[in-house]
C-alpha cells in the first residue's frame, strides 16, 4: 500500500487548524496529538491514548505496531509518574521509544495530557 489514506476523529480543533486525528502512507502511520477530558492525569492519558490507539486501528494497526510515543503533561511532578503507568500498562508487551516532557499548558485549560504516537505496520516482521 502506497497510497495516503487519513482518520478524522470529528474534535472540534481538526477542521478549525486542518489536521487529521492519524496519517497513514504505505506501512508508517503518524497519530496527531490526541487528548481527553477526564477527573485526572491517569484518566486522560488512559482515554487520550484510547483515542490514538482507535485512529491507528482505522487504518489497520495494532498496539505492537506503536515504536515511539509522545506524552506532553502539565505538571510532570504530579502526573508523570500516573501518564506514564498508564503507558506501561498499554505498551509493557511491546514497549515502544518513548518521550514524556512538560509543557505550560495545552489546548484546553482543563487538560493535563496529550498524547501522540508513530507506527510501523510491518515493524514485527523486522527479524
């Protein structure tokens, strides 16, 4: 497959700011930077990452398929440690390159994550 093909998750900021949620060209696909609302850093994380991971199943991968992520928090004192449980717990079997930073704020003032991942469709034929 060669072709570009996309995902639109319907969020309000992809037709605002011209994006789509996941970009898929031959076997790589890059998810945009995804969050959720939710009661904390966990939460959000564990929906945000849902979403993503939804997107790139739209365009046929799977969670193993993930080589690196992304994770942008607030207040990486109070979160980091719970985003990036959240992370083990979607990636411990196949734990993907992985960056976590903190940033001064997001999109929404209300959000204390966002997430972002790359994938490579064929990465589990690479002996």
């Amino acid at each position: 497959m060669s072709g570009r093909r996309s995902v639109q998750s319907g969020g309000p900021w992809e037709a605002r700011y011209g994006y789509r949620r996941a970009v898929r060209i031959g076997d790589i696909v890059a998810v945009a930077g995804t969050t959720a609302p939710g009661p904390d850093a966990a939460a959000q994380a564990r929906a945000a990452f849902g979403v993503a991971l939804g997107a790139l199943a739209e365009l046929g991968g799977r969670p193993e398929d993930v080589i690196r992520t992304r994770m942008f928090v607030t207040d990486i004192a109070r979160d980091g440690d719970a985003v990036g449980q959240v992370h083990a717990e979607l990636f411990g079997h196949h734990p993907p390159a992985a960056t976590m930073v903190e940033v001064a704020a997001l999109i929404d003032p209300s959000l204390l994550v966002e997430v972002e991942l790359d994938a490579v469709m064929r990465a589990g034929d690479v002996p």
